[in-house]
C-alpha cells in the first residue's frame, strides 16, 4: 500500500510516500495508526466516524499526556469496521453489496497479512468472532474470504458451532466459497 503525506521540512514542502508499515521517516507506525489508515483508505464513507472517534478520544485525554492521542486499533475496527460497515453490510437482503464485500475482504486480508501478530489477534476476537459466531455472517460472506482469512477460519472453527459444520453445504475445512 502506497500513501502520500505532504511533509514540511527545512523550509520546504516534499511529499513523502509511506510504504507498507513505516511512517515518513521510516519508523514503525503503530497498530492503531495502521488500522486508521487502512480504514481512511478502504472506507472513505467511514472517515467522519473515525474522527469522531479521535475527537472524543481527544475529550478524555488527560492534560500532560506525552505523544499524539490515538484511537485504540480494537476501537477502530470494533467500531468503525464491525458496527459500521461489516454489520451493515451483512444485514442487507437479499444479497450483499459485492463491491463493498469486497472491499472488507481486502482490507481484512491487508490486515492480516500486515506480519503484527497483535493485528492478527485483534482480527481474530473482534472480527473472525463476528463473522463465527453469527453462522449466517460467514455464510454469507465466505464467498469474498481471501485466501488469510479463510486459513484464519479453519483455525479458529473449533471454537464454534454452526458455520463450519455439516448440513450447510460447507465441507469441514470451512472453504467452501459456493453460495449456500
């Protein structure tokens, strides 16, 4: 992922790429200005949620807290991801919105193939839950999944009934991506 900042220095205005998980000057950027930056790029319909979410975070900042206030990366996909597209977009009848499925299909698998096991970990109990523990959510979505998240699904199936069990037209594995 490529993202263009506009950076001023000595005097002079430069845009700066920023490749894959690096900030301008090349250090790691954070989970949570990750998932931001993911979200503002895959979903530009959800970037007045974002800023609210940065706005009240700011609110509730305490006075003399070091560095920039950032929105925590389970807030961010919880709240901005879950609640306002991935939830949305499942409740649609009779069928999915198929571009923007496949947009929170990308952007899942940017996700997890990010290399941050604490991304991972963050997919896996707020957004692969989601999708496992409502067995109608995975049906319908399975059909985007990518090749990580369905790896992340045949990991974590165990821990759920329904989806990934017989009788729906899903083989065991739970990578079935024909409509059932």
């Amino acid at each position: 992922m490529r993202t263009s900042v506009l950076r001023f220095s000595k005097g002079r205005y430069s845009v700066v790429e920023i490749l894959g998980n690096m900030d301008p000057e090349g250090r790691p950027i954070t989970d949570s200005a990750l998932v931001r930056k993911m979200l503002w790029e895959y979903f530009p319909e959800q970037r007045d949620a974002v800023l609210a979410l940065e706005e009240e975070e700011q609110e509730y900042a305490t006075p003399g807290d070091y560095g920039p206030v950032e929105v925590g990366a389970y807030t961010l996909a919880s709240e901005v991801f879950v609640q306002g597209v991935l939830t949305p977009l499942l409740a649609s009848e009779p069928a999915l919105d198929g571009e923007l499925a496949q947009r929170c299909a990308y952007f899942l698998e940017r996700l997890l193939g990010s290399g941050r096991d604490s991304i991972h970990e963050m997919v896996s109990i707020r957004i692969t839950d989601h999708l496992l523990g409502y067995p109608e959510n995975w049906k319908k979505f399975r059909t985007y999944a990518g090749d990580l998240l369905l790896g992340e699904v045949r990991e974590r199936q165990r821990y759920y009934k329904g989806p990934t069990e017989g009788g729906d037209g899903q083989g065991e594995d739970g990578d079935d991506r024909s409509a059932g």
